[in-house]
C-alpha cells in the first residue's frame, strides 16, 4: 500500500504544478462560469424562450401539403332501368391523383391568447430561479472561502503555539543533559511538544478539507492547486461600515419571496385562461386540390384534369360539458388561496432567519473586540511564563497553561470573526443581493 502510494504522488504533483492565486471576486467569477449547476439554469432559460415561441407560432397560419393516389380495382357499378329493360353502368377511372395544400388560421381564439400570456410568467419564473441558484451558489463560495480562511487562521494559531513549545522543549533537554532538570520535567515537555505537532496536522488537514469544498463549487480540477489571499482579521477593519450598510428592509428582493409572487401570477392567468373556455371560438380554413383522372389505356396527357377549393370558417361555440369547466375553476381559486397562505408562512420564516442572522451579527461583533484582546493577553502571558520558567520563578505547567489559553484565544478570535463573516454572508443571500454577481 505504502509503494502504490509512492508510485501515484509523482503524478498527483505533475497535474498540480500551478497554483491558482484566488481572492474571494475571482472565486465567484470563476464559479458562476465553471459551475454546472448555474449552466444548468442558463440553458433552462434558453428552452423557456423557445417553449414561448412554440406558443406564439400558434398564431400564425398553419399549412400543410397532401397528395394521394388510388387505383380502382373494379369500379362501382349500378343498374337503371329504361323502358322495363336494365341496364347497367360502370362509374369512375382506374386511377386517381390528387395533389394539393390546405391552410387554417385561428381568427378568435381566447384560450390561446390567454395561453400566451402565461407563456411571460414562464419565462420570468426561469429568470428568478437562475438568479436563485446564482444567490445560492455565490453563499455557498463565499462561505467556503471564509471556512478556508478559518482553517489556515487556525493552522497559524498551532504553527506559532508548536514553535513556542518546540523552543521550550530544547531548553529543558538541554538542561535535562545538563542534570538541572529531572527526567520527568523533560518528559513532560517532549510529550506536549508532540501534542502541538498533533494538531499542527489536523489544523493542515482541515485545510486541505477546506481547499476540496472551495475546488469543487468553483468546477475546478480536483487535483490543480489553489491558494487564497488575505487572513479572517482583514475583514475586522469593514466590519462596522458593512454592518451601518444592511438594509433590512430589502427582503422584496427575496428569491422566494419572488419566486412565489411570479407563480401567483400564473394562478391568476390559469384562472383567465379557464375562463376563457367558456367563451366561442371561430377558425378559418383554405384549401386547394388538383386532381388527375384516367384509364391505363389512356396517355397521362389525355387524364380529366380539375381544380378544386374550398373556403370555410369553423364557430365553436360551448354550451354544456356537465359542469367540469365550473369545477376546474373552483380546483384553482383553491390552489391560489393556498399558495397565499405559503407565501405568508414562508414570509414569517425569512423575517425569522433575517433576525435570527442579525442578532448573530451582533453576538460576533461583540465577541470579536473581547477575543482580540484576550489573544494579545494570552500572548503576553506566554512570554511571561518562559522568562519566569528560565530564571526559576515559575512552573512548567504555568507555561502549558498559557500557551493552552493562547491557542484557546485565537482560535476563538477566528472563530468570532468567521460567525461574522458567515452570519452576514447568510443576511445578504436573504436579502437576494447579487451585487457580487452581475
């Protein structure tokens, strides 16, 4: 298992030479042009428009061409009587062609009218639901890349704290040579020592978690490296100026919420269009024929040649069909004043989730200051230990008490920050903001 795993990373190196350098812009702008999801709703769109236009092409004239032929195996014959003597008569010709065109134009037609005016709310239904799925997609990186940053923040964290204790493990070995220390002071260092370089794994594990999430919404190579700019802490300096900028009255901009306004619409227009089947329609109809006549003993040139056309107008008009029109009404007024009730019910929700994110604004806000300082606290109190440790006046567990609480403060500093940073992400995806997007 060991050798194959030898024998593949060569490869898996050579396919991930270049590093893509990506700041959270470029991780939208290549994630809405690689992501299936989105393309998916692109091309939605696309069939939308030309289901509209299949609607529309019902308005036009509808032509078609026919041609025919038969051949009378025995033609019909029929008895007349003259004078008390029958006779009998042959009628028609051994063949028949016909060739010709016909053609109908609807003139009233008030369902496909109808019909054609919620092939709109279709179309403006696809729309809102691509930009949903950009909203959605643009949340889901935005988050993923803030959980990216968390992770390298945090590997920092360990990377200082292992450095610390790495330090401090070489000054009690030597002393332990020295014969200062006793063994079991040594040991005690060597075992926390390795404990750091512990979670300096995870802590890079999490990151290479981190890196696969953000690749894969992005639609990049798995196996192609990225690396991405900036720390958590340089969004602290725009934190207060975003949070002043919210507006919370923006939920009309709502996918949702728009999404169920468009489909109440389109109740609206199914009701018209069930309306519509009480009223008459009135169709015109043209057609044009040219036939040819004769016997096999006669040259084609000699055939009966005629024309023949025919002008009609067709008036439907609905009298009775057992209630069913009545009943089908009654089925969609219920679906409509259903879907209200939905739509308030979905209302209350993202009222709920808008100050559910809001007051977690507001808890990280308040969280990150304290955080900070206890960071800068926990750092100070790290050093202090190791000079009270070196000239005497201190323990080694006064030591693996601050840097537990150095570790314990920044890691919970990135934390705030992240919840900051994640809670706003979800508010802005609340509010339909696509600002990011376009």
């Amino acid at each position: 298992m060991a050798t194959a795993m030898i024998c593949v990373l060569p490869f898996i190196g050579l396919r991930a030479q270049d590093t893509l350098i990506v700041s959270l812009p470029k991780a939208l702008e290549i994630a809405l042009s690689k992501s299936p999801t989105i393309k998916v709703a692109d091309k939605e769109i696309v069939r939308v428009d030309y289901s509209k236009k299949e609607k529309f092409a019902a308005l036009y004239p509808t032509i078609s061409g026919t041609g025919s032929y038969s051949r009378n195996l025995q033609n019909q014959k029929s008895v007349i009587s003259f004078n008390g003597v029958p006779t009998v008569l042959e009628f028609g010709v051994d063949n028949n062609f016909s060739a010709g065109v016909s053609a109908s134009l609807p003139i009233i037609a008030p369902t496909l009218w109808a019909t054609l005016k919620m092939s709109e709310y279709d179309a403006q239904l696809a729309l809102e639901s691509a930009r949903s799925s950009k909203i959605a997609l643009a949340n889901q990186v935005t988050k993923a890349y803030y959980t990216l940053l968390l992770a390298q923040d945090s590997y920092d964290v360990f990377v200082k704290s292992y450095n610390n204790t790495a330090e401090n493990t070489r000054v009690i070995a030597d002393k332990y040579k020295q014969g200062v220390l006793s063994e079991y002071e040594w040991i005690r260092a060597d075992v926390q020592s390795r404990n750091a370089q512990s979670n300096i794994v995870s802590a890079q594990s999490a990151v290479n978690l981190s890196k696969q999430q953000l690749k894969m919404l992005m639609g990049l190579n798995m196996f192609s490296e990225i690396k991405v700019e900036g720390k958590l802490s340089d969004f602290e300096k725009n934190m207060y100026g975003d949070v002043m900028s919210l507006d919370t009255v923006a939920l009309r901009e709502n996918t949702d919420l728009k999404q169920f306004d468009i489909k109440s619409k389109q109740f609206d227009q199914t009701l018209q269009i069930q309306k519509t089947a009480w009223y008459p329609t009135l169709g015109a109809s043209l057609s044009y024929s040219y036939n040819y006549m004769g016997n096999d003993a006669d040259k084609f040139s000699d055939y009966t040649k005629f024309p023949a056309s025919m002008l009609g107008f067709s008036l439907s008009v609905p009298i009775f069909q057992g209630g069913s029109r009545y009943y089908k009404y009654k089925q969609i007024k219920i679906q409509q004043d259903e879907l209200k009730d939905q739509r308030d019910n979905l209302k209350k929700s993202v009222e709920l989730q808008m100050i559910t994110s809001l007051d977690n604004i507001k808890k990280a806000i308040a969280k990150i200051e304290s955080d900070k300082k206890a960071m800068s606290q926990a750092e100070k109190a790290m050093t202090i230990s190791k000079t009270r440790y070196d000239v005497g006046a201190g323990t080694f567990l006064d030591i693996t008490n601050s840097e537990l609480a150095y570790i314990q403060a920044g890691l919970s500093y990135n934390q705030s920050i992240y919840d900051y940073l994640s809670a706003k992400a979800d508010l802005e995806k609340l509010f339909g903001k696509d600002s990011k997007i376009k």
